[in-house]
C-alpha cells in the first residue's frame, strides 16, 4: 500500500478552512493451496480399535445433546504410532481421490489492485458553532481471479459436432482414459486445477458531505450524506465452475446444471443519509438519538436461472451453456436499509449515595430491510440491543452487560423453494468483566463472556 497527501490551511479566508488532497494505491495477490488429507488405520494384528489412541484430555467434557465423556482419538498419540511403524496406516484409493479432488477445488489464486485520489475541504461558521467537511474520492479497482473448473462430461467420447458417442444400446462411451467410476483417472479428466479464469475492472467517485451544529456547549446535532460501496467477498468473485451435464435426447430440455462463482459481481452502491442528536452532561454521560437510510443501487443476491447469450458473457461461460440451469450470485437490483438507533450512558448517582460508583448503560438498533427476493441481507441484523452497568471504586472494577440479537436471516436454500432460507434465531448473552488491583504493581482480570450459556440457534 503507498499513501500521500498534503494539507493547507487556507488562512486568506475570514473562517477557519483547510483542504486536503491524496492519492493511494494498494495491491494484493492471494495465492490459495489447501489439502486434506486422511489416513486409514490396518490395525494390529487385525484389532483395528481406535482404543490405543484414545485421548485423555477429552474425557469429562460435555458433548452437548445429553452425551458426556466422549471418547475422542488423539492425533498425537496416532502420529508418534506412524514415526514408529507407517505399516500402521494408508489410503484407500477414494482417499486418494478425495485428497485431490479437495486439493484442486481449494487452489485459487486472486489478485486485486486499487488506485484512487481525493479532495477534501473543511471549515467552520457562526464562532465555531457549525463545523462543515466534504469532499470526494475516485477509485479505480482491477480483479483477476483463478479457479478449478470441474466438468464431470469429460470422460464421455465426443463427435466433431460436440455430440455425444454411444453404444448400440443409446449410452454414453467413456474413454478409455478415464479408467474406472469415481477413479484418480477419471478425477484427471474431470477436475482441471486453475482452469477457469476471469477479471474485471469497475471504478466510481464518491462524495461525502458532513455537518455537525452546536446548540450549546453540551448539545450538538450531526447530518450526513455519503455515497459508499460494499465489495464482494473473495470466495465470491475467485472463478470457479462446477458442470453437471444431463443425458439428454430433447434438445429442448435442460442440458445440465452449473454452479459458478461470478468474477463480474459488481460492488453494491449506496446513497447514506444520516442524521443524529446528541447531548452530553458534564458529568460525562451522553444521551442520543439518530435515524439513517441506506439507498442501495446493485444489492448482492442469490440465483437460479436459465442462461441466456447475455448470461454466458457476463459469467465468462462458454456459449454452448445457453440454456443451462445456472446457479450463482449476481447483483439482485435496489435494496433500502431504514433504521433508528439511540445511545444512553450515564452516572447512577442521582439515585443516592449507594449508586455513585455506578455507571449504567443501553443502546439499541433497529432496521427495516427492503430488497428483491433474491436480496441478501446476511450481514445486517435487524434488531439490537444492549444495556449494563459498571461497577467503579478502587481497587475493584466490575462490569456486567447484556447482548440481545434479534432473529437474523442467512443464507438461501433453495432445495426449501425459492423463499427457503437459514435463520439464526433470536439471543440474549451476558458478559461479565472483573477486575481488582492487588497492590500498585499487580492486577487480577476475570472476564466471561456468555455466562448463562445461551445457545446460537
């Protein structure tokens, strides 16, 4: 990452004001490799129990669903068995073939370079009272993303015309090649590893505009507007394609089926309103109360659809895949984000003398999600919120606070039909921090986090 900017005041302006300009560039490469790789155990003069390799530090544990003291085996005690005898263990040939097919699928490699530039302004009105920053950013983004590309139809005898070869008895022919069903020839046919390779560039300039107006030395009011992005994991855009092809005669029915990653996935863009006031008492408490909009503009979802021509250029698809059942993920069209928010913190000390070492606290969100069907609202939890209190007098600090999350929906399923989808359900957790000082150079910390074991659901 390389980073530069400079800053002037502009002191022959009758306000304080200053701008700022910079530039910044960052590069990534993400090179992937995972294995997993499984041994199986021949045992000891045919004894293949696992009973030797039994751990100790898994017993007195609680499984969870009524079980307790599960045996478990240790991958300690198992290797030092391996040092000293390999004789041990080996691979069947299905682990073989699912070392390697894990390994090709989880070889990825991406490569991400981002260059922008900036302008900023900022200033202040009235005596100081109303403070004023804006400006704008441009950024430019290049993607290359590579991946397996998997087509279980290799094994099959193809004419000039891409047609399947047959037998008398109208079934496909293999090649002699691919040896056996599920076989590390087969696998070699199938599987090719960063076989599937697509890249994009998308760039945008984006404003911001912010304000925050002092009524009084304590009470202050903020409005915003910004213009931001949100870009797509990795795991979303690296290329990867998995090709399910059917034997069929129709030429009019579904050739297949293809799961793909889309390297085209554009970043969603979003208009952000935003407004808030806030009161602090000089005691140190903060009492507030805001609102937001998020206007989205190319919201992420989840797909499945019949390719068209289009489809094809756009997932870096062959165009012999029109008409194809397509599974990915692709930019579902607009989506809303309305939520309210408020923040409360503040000395329990008008209560009485007992509560001045007493601080309590809570905050709480609240969103409406508006989106398509296919609109994936993962990563927004429609409802917050948290309270506690702290415990302050020396040498002893303690802290107890609350979470509660809100029913959460997650990922589509659509073998549930095309409104299936994963939920987390509603949770309450409770954290408690404590912390005492034991003399001037020594301190204890004891800190739990879900003490009543709340579930996730």
């Amino acid at each position: 990452t390389y980073t530069a900017h400079v800053r002037r005041s502009l002191d022959f302006l009758s306000v304080p004001a200053g701008l700022e300009l910079g530039v910044s560039q960052r590069e990534q490469q993400r090179d992937i490799r995972r294995q997993n790789i499984n041994w199986t155990y021949n045992g000891v003069n045919g004894d293949r129990s696992p009973a030797r390799f039994a751990s100790q530090l898994a017993n007195n544990r609680d499984n969870y669903y009524g079980f307790s003291d599960f045996p478990h085996v240790s991958p300690i005690l198992a290797w030092r068995a391996y040092e000293r005898d390999p004789s041990l263990f080996s691979k069947t040939p299905a682990q073989i073939v699912t070392e390697e097919t894990f390994r090709i699928t989880n070889s990825l490699y991406f490569e991400e370079k981002v260059g922008s530039a900036y302008a900023q302004a900022d200033g202040s009105l009235f005596k100081g009272r109303l403070k004023l920053l804006t400006g704008a950013r441009y950024e430019r983004t290049r993607v290359t993303g590579v991946g397996a590309k998997v087509d279980p139809a290799a094994v099959f005898v193809r004419y000039a015309d891409g047609s399947f070869a047959r037998n008398a008895a109208g079934q496909r022919i293999r090649k002699p090649e691919a040896g056996a069903a599920n076989s590390i020839e087969q696998l070699r046919l199938t599987h090719t590893e960063r076989g599937f390779r697509n890249g994009k560039t998308y760039d945008g300039v984006y404003p911001s505009f912010h304000a925050t107006y002092h009524f009084t030395p304590n009470l202050l009011a903020r409005a915003a507007y910004a213009k931001t992005y949100g870009r797509p994991n990795l795991t979303e855009i690296v290329a990867t394609t998995t090709v399910d092809e059917f034997d069929e005669d129709d030429p009019n029915a579904i050739q297949g089926n293809i799961t793909v990653t889309n390297p085209s996935l554009q970043p969603w863009k979003a208009d952000n309103y935003d407004l808030s006031l806030e009161y602090y008492t000089d005691k140190g408490g903060v009492f507030s109360i805001g609102a937001f909009q998020k206007q989205i503009t190319g919201f992420f979802g989840n797909a499945v659809f019949i390719a068209t021509a289009a489809d094809t250029v756009t997932l870096g698809l062959d165009p012999s895949y029109v008409g194809w059942r397509v599974s990915t993920r692709l930019n579902s069209g607009d989506a809303e984000v309305l939520g309210g928010e408020f923040n409360v913190r503040h000395s329990l000390a008008p209560l009485g003398r007992w509560a001045r070492h007493f601080t309590g606290f809570v905050n709480g969100t609240k969103l409406d999600l508006k989106g398509s069907r296919l609109a994936d609202f993962a990563g927004f939890v429609p409802e917050t919120l948290n309270g506690g209190f702290t415990y302050s007098r020396k040498p002893v600090q303690l802290m107890v606070k609350w979470n509660y999350r809100g029913k959460q929906r997650n990922g589509a399923q659509p073998a549930f039909g095309p409104d299936g989808f994963t939920y987390q359900e509603r949770r309450t957790a409770v954290d408690v921090n404590f912390e005492v000082q034991l003399r001037k150079d020594m301190f204890l910390f004891l800190n739990a986090q879900n003490v009543f074991n709340a579930p996730y659901i």
